[in-house]
C-alpha cells in the first residue's frame, strides 16, 4: 500500500489536533472542534494538499472511547482508511519524550503512522448492533459497580453494629437497590432480546454457551471483545489480550523472574474468564478433574487456574470454528 500522507490526530473531548505527515516533515497542523462541521472543515484542507489521494493516506488514532465517535463515523463515510491504535503502544514506541500538548501528541501519532507503515492494520466499524450490546453491556457494568458500592458495606456491618441500626441502614437502601435491581432485569433483558433477534449471534452466543462455566456475560464480551471473532481469529491472540497468557522474565544469568501474566489487558474480560474458571472446577466433568490433578501434584492453584482460563478460551474457539456445541464426551480420534 504506497502512503503519500501520514495523518496523526489527537482526540479529546472538545477538540481534535491534526497533524499530516509525509514521511520527511509535517506538511500541515491545524485543531477543530470534535464535531461533524468541524471535522469536514478539515477534509476539505486535507484535500487541497499536493497530489492529495483518499487512498493513498492513512489516519492513525487512539481508542479513546466516545469521544472519537464522531471523527469515526465522518471519516468512514469519506472512505479513508483508519488505523485505531491502542494510546500506550504509541507512547512506548516513541522511546523517552520531552514535553507533551495536543499539537505534540498529533505530530508523534502522525509519526508513529510512517514508522510502524509495516504493521497497518486498517479499521473496520462493527455492526450498529454490536455498538447497541456494547453501550448496554458499559451500562451493566455500572450499575452492578453502584449495586456493590451499596449493598457490600451493609453486608460487612452485620455483627459489628447493632441490630436495629443495621435494619434501618437497610431499610434506607432498599428502595435504590430495588430501583437499580430493577434497572438490570431491563438491561439483561433488551441484551438477550439483541442476541435473540440476530441469527448469527444467536448461533455464537448457543455455541459459547455450551462450554462448563461460560455463562451469557462471558459470550457476550467475548463476542464484543472479538467483534464477531473478525478482529482477534486466534485464542492465543485472545488469551494475551485478556490478561491470561504467561510471559517469561529473564535476562542473562542475573534476572530469574517467575513467569507471570500481564498488567496490560481488558480487565473486564480477565474478570469473567476468572470466574468462568471458577465455575468450571466447582461442576463435575473434565476440567474439574484437570484442576484437582494438578493440584494434588504440587502445582499452584492460581498457576492452574490461569491454565483452566486458557483452556476455556481455546475450548470457545474450537465449538466456534466447528460449529458444534460442547461435547463434554468427545474423544479425540487422534488419541
């Protein structure tokens, strides 16, 4: 793919900093408004530049969340290619900084763009489906947040207040906790309602089901996580994304660190791939003997844990690929 300009932005949530690269300087820097009249304001200047092509530029960005909605949608319905990348990879890959504004930050992305031009990897929107069960699925995640805030501090003063004062707490509480209860039912509710509706999901989220311990918010945020497993084809590629692949630590003869998971995941989906495990040892079948085995051999728990996680991701893409739900008495011809 010939690239003539490297276009870097920095999103924030009321301004949008552009910076065009063109592999030796920037050939132009200019800021918006993070809206639709400002954003095309700038595709036109991006436009008038020399010999300029939609297809032969890239726009490199990081995820922020909501707030590169707007420049996603207009710069898909221009038909320029988007590379999303994560903000962390960008930083690191620019080695030791000095200094940091906006205006900085675009030059750098535009940069990182010609310097990683190799490693493109080229966006593409999911389906406004997937964009409804996401914002349902963040919604979720609050309102079990506010539930916990509440109701764990009553729960753990039982014993160390008196009775009638721990009945009053909870009687103030009931009535918000009722409401958010309340809120959630309606939020499962239209979730399954989605999945139900579409063929597809409904198809994946039958398959992932099937498998000891995965339950409807572990398919569902695999299922977003995945984009409909078009974004990450690979278990390992999944199981590195969630947190769950070990890395070794060592270097020469002086450094022997343990092998260890890393810090840099999608917390929420370790989360559930965590208690997906948990269930999975605590029902009758292969998995709970695995753990039990291993256990009994001296092996760490948690280790074994770690192993049973990646076990279940390997198990979903396995049903995923064949199109078969979980056979929990398949034996493998190979054997």
């Amino acid at each position: 793919m010939e690239i003539r300009y490297y276009i870097g932005i920095d999103v924030s949530k009321a301004t949008l900093d552009w910076a065009v690269f063109d592999g030796k300087t920037t050939v132009l820097q200019t800021q918006s408004p993070n809206s639709e009249k400002g954003i095309k304001t700038v595709l036109r200047l991006l436009k008038e530049l020399p010999d300029f092509s939609v297809q032969f530029s890239i726009i490199c960005l990081e995820h922020t969340g909501i707030y590169n909605a707007v420049v996603l949608q207009q710069l898909v319905a221009a038909s320029f290619p988007v590379w999303l990348e994560s903000s962390l990879q960008i930083k690191q890959a620019g080695g030791l900084q000095r200094g940091k504004s906006d205006q900085i930050d675009a030059q750098r992305i535009a940069e990182y763009a010609f310097r990683f031009r190799d490693c493109i990897r080229i966006w593409q929107p999911p389906r406004q489906l997937l964009k409804d069960l996401t914002n349902l699925s963040a919604l979720r995640q609050r309102l079990l947040l506010v539930r916990s805030q509440l109701q764990q501090p009553i729960d753990e003063q039982a014993g160390f207040v008196e009775a009638k004062q721990h009945k009053e707490l909870i009687k103030y509480c009931r009535a918000s906790l009722k409401s958010i209860n309340s809120d959630l039912e309606k939020v499962n509710q239209q979730m399954a309602k989605l999945i139900e509706n579409d063929q597809h999901l409904k198809e994946l989220f039958t398959l992932m089901t099937s498998i000891p311990g995965v339950g409807s918010a572990t398919a569902t945020e695999v299922i977003l996580a995945t984009d409909e497993f078009k974004a990450i084809t690979d278990p390992k590629k999944l199981a590195c994304h969630a947190g769950v692949a070990p890395f070794e630590h060592r270097s020469g003869t002086s450094v022997r660190g343990k092998t260890r998971v890393s810090q840099h995941a999608r917390k929420r989906l370790k989360s559930l791939f965590h208690l997906a495990a948990m269930s999975a040892i605590r029902s009758k079948g292969e998995i709970k003997d695995y753990y039990v085995r291993k256990v009994a051999e001296g092996k760490n728990k948690m280790l074994v844990l770690n192993a049973v996680r990646n076990k279940i991701i390997h198990r979903i893409y396995a049903v995923v690929r064949r199109g078969e739900k979980y056979d929990k008495n398949y034996i493998n011809t190979l054997a």
